[in-house]
C-alpha cells in the first residue's frame, strides 16, 4: 500500500503549496490569474454584471479578504465561493477526503472562519456581501435568485 500514500502524500503538497501560493499573491492581480484566481465561476458572474451594466472592480486590496467583484455603487460585494473549500452548507460539491480527515477538517475550519470573519468585518463597514457558490454558476442554476434580486434591487435604485 505504499503507492496510494505516495500519491496522497503528493496531493497534499500540491493542496498546500497552492493555499500557500494563493495567500501570497492575493495581493497580486497579475499573480492570482496565474493561480488561479480567475477562476471561470467568477468570469462567469462578472460576464453577467456586465452585460448588465454594472461597473465594479476586482480584487480589491483594500477590503477585507481582499473581494473578488466590488460594486461601490451599490455598497455591495460579490464573493465566488468553492463549494468545496469554501463548505457550501447542503451541496453536493462539499465532500471530505476520507484520508486525513484531521487535516481536511483544520482546513475547512479555517477556511469557514475566514470567510465568517470577512463577511462581519465587510458589514462593519456598511458593506453587503453577496455569495456566489460555484455550483450556482453550472449552466443549469445561473444566474441564481441571489443574483437576480440584487440586480433587480440595483436597478429600482438606479431608476
Ligand atoms: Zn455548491
């Protein structure tokens, strides 16, 4: 059996060494498109915003977690999530690993405290944040009713 902990033990470094690597270089835009930080779920709502009309900015370095789509129109941030990293509740994307369940466990602990840690540090700060799950962004469920209710709302304000 040593083949298989050879392969897990190669999986969990390339786990790391990429949250590594995306923590470092979020504050690069350059970088994180490199790693990854584009990722197609988050090109695909951005597509949507702006066929819709809305400005926003990306990545901002500023905010807390440093957001993926910012609307200061609208006092509004949309944050794309992995149903896996990011545990979206009751998904069928939001599995575990059954080997090293500790480390798996740690992480996504990690993970969920950050991101509950940046949603009340962004409300602090008169900000609405908006979360996007990949599985929303499948053919099938986009754009979700999270999304079109901000949009509608974003456009009674506008009008
Ligand atoms: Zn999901």
């Amino acid at each position: 059996m040593l083949l298989p902990e050879i392969e897990l033990s190669d999986t969990l470094y390339q786990v790391i060494s990429e949250m590594d690597v995306k923590s470092k270089f979020q504050r690069s835009e350059n970088m994180s498109r490199i790693h990854g930080k584009d990722t197609k779920p988050e090109m695909i709502v951005r597509s949507f915003l702006h066929r819709h009309g809305f400005r926003f900015r990306l990545h901002s370095k500023v905010l807390p977690g440093h957001p993926d789509i910012v609307l200061p129109k609208y006092r509004t941030i949309i944050e794309v999530r992995g149903c896996f990293w990011h545990r979206h509740p009751g998904c069928k994307f939001t599995t575990t690993p059954a080997s090293n369940l500790e480390f798996w466990q740690k992480k996504f602990h990690e993970n969920v405290r950050r991101d509950e840690a940046q949603s009340v540090e962004l409300r602090k700060l008169g900000w609405d944040l908006l979360v996007i799950w990949g599985c929303e962004t499948s053919r099938k469920s986009f754009p979700p009713p999270s999304l079109l209710d901000f949009v509608r709302k974003a456009k009674e304000i506008t009008q």
